[in-house]
C-alpha cells in the first residue's frame, strides 16, 4: 500500500483526488491519504500559523511550533521511517523515474505544502529530507505540487490502472516523450491516421511507435536524449524519422 501524508492549511483541497484513478485507488484501499490540519497544531485561541520575518520584509513566515509538532504528530502515524519533503520552488524539479522508484521503495512520504513565503530554515534543517520543486515557477502554496505528485504515484501503484501496462507506456517512462496517439474517424478534414496503423502488423506497429517517440523527444525536449545513451537501432529510427521530416 502506498502511504502518503499531507501537512497543509488547506485540507479540502486534496478531495479532487477522490476522482478518477486516484479515487478509485483510494477506494479499494491500494492508496492512504492522510491529511493534516496545520491549525489543528497551534497553540492560541486564534490559531495563528504565520509570523513576521526577521530583518523584516514584505510577507509572513510560517511558525516553527505548529508545523513541527503537526511534523511529529505525521510520522508517528506513517512512521519514523517517513521521508519529509518540503515543496518549494527552491527545490529538485521531480521527475518520473523518480516517483517510480519512490513507489518501489514502498516507504511512507510525508508533503509539507508551504504557504506564504516560506517556512523557518532551522527547521528545513532539522526535520526535512528533501525539498522537491514542479519546476521554475511559483505558485501560492504547495497544494497544487502535492496533488500532482500524489497523483503521479498513484498511476504507478499496482491495481490503480485498468490496463497495467498502460503506466509502462507512458510519457518519460523510458526517458522519452510518448509517441503521438490516433482514434476515429479515420480521416479528420484532410488529415489521414497513418497507415502503418491500420495494417495490424504488430511488429511495424512498435517500430513505427518507437521512431516517432525518438522523434517527438528531439523535437520537443532534446535535452532528454541528452541524457540517454540510444541503441544502434534507436539510432537509425531517429535518423529515418529526421530524413522524413
């Protein structure tokens, strides 16, 4: 079972996971999601999560006390074994193989969604693994960044898909973009599905799949094949496909 924690201010949020794959996994219990209140870990009548930073500046800092004690209180219940990671854009942009291998690990994670203009450094220091990132851009808190890691692990969990191997094929699984995709009708105004397709040769089917994968990486993220060491035949294909093009 996947076991996921999630600190933020904004629990409701995370009920869109209660949609889709991810809703189904929860349902047959391939997936926990435990949410944590932060206010229900301050220690004033008014709840207050936030304080003004030092050296002043525009902005608040959220306060150590109420988020290291919902911190503790998370691990207890996912266990002491849990790795901690901040989302912020000051983190390690994640990437798919990544998530494949933190599933595999089958050990319990606990996301800290951020607000306002960060948390305390002594206690990114002290009580956090890693800090993670969707990349360069900043968004209002780590809610969203949760949801798409949440979601991203999910698809990879045994059960969680209809087809198993549908996780497999997808995007960056293999290091490369997924190759393009056709349904009916068969021509679309004057646009034909290519005919390698509809022959039914499986073995033309792959080859023609892998080319145009190859392919659709060097034109849209070369800098994946960068980091990939192609096969003679990987070569070729990509070589056919540049020729065609």
């Amino acid at each position: 079972m996947l076991h996921i924690g999630i600190i933020t201010l904004f629990p409701e949020m995370f009920n869109i996971l209660q949609q889709g794959v991810s809703g189904k996994a929860l349902e047959k219990k391939l997936v926990q999601l435990e949410r944590f209140y932060l206010r229900d870990y301050t220690q004033d009548a008014r709840k207050t999560v936030d304080d003004r930073p030092y050296g002043g500046g525009p902005g608040m800092v959220m306060m150590v006390q109420p988020l290291r004690d919902a911190i503790h209180a998370a691990k207890k219940k996912l266990g002491e074994d849990t790795l901690t990671v901040y989302l912020s854009p000051q983190g390690k942009p994640v990437y798919q193989q990544q998530m494949v291998s933190f599933v595999e690990s089958k050990k319990p994670l606990l996301l800290i969604a951020g607000r306002y203009e960060g948390i305390d450094e002594r206690l990114i220091e002290q009580d956090i693994d890693q800090e993670w990132s969707m990349g360069d851009i900043v968004l209002s808190g780590g809610e969203i960044p949760a949801m798409a890691i949440i979601d991203a692990m999910i698809r990879l969990v045994p059960g969680a898909l209809g087809d198993e191997t549908s996780a497999k094929q997808d995007t960056f699984e293999d290091g490369l973009l997924e190759y393009p995709h056709y349904t009916r009708p068969r021509t679309l105004e004057s646009l034909d599905v290519p005919e390698v397709l509809l022959r039914g040769n499986h073995r033309d089917i792959i080859r023609w799949r892998l080319k145009h994968a190859l392919g659709r990486t060097w034109l849209k993220r070369p800098d994946l094949l960068d980091k990939l060491t192609l096969t003679s035949e990987q070569i070729i294909l990509l070589q056919e496909f540049i020729e065609e093009l």
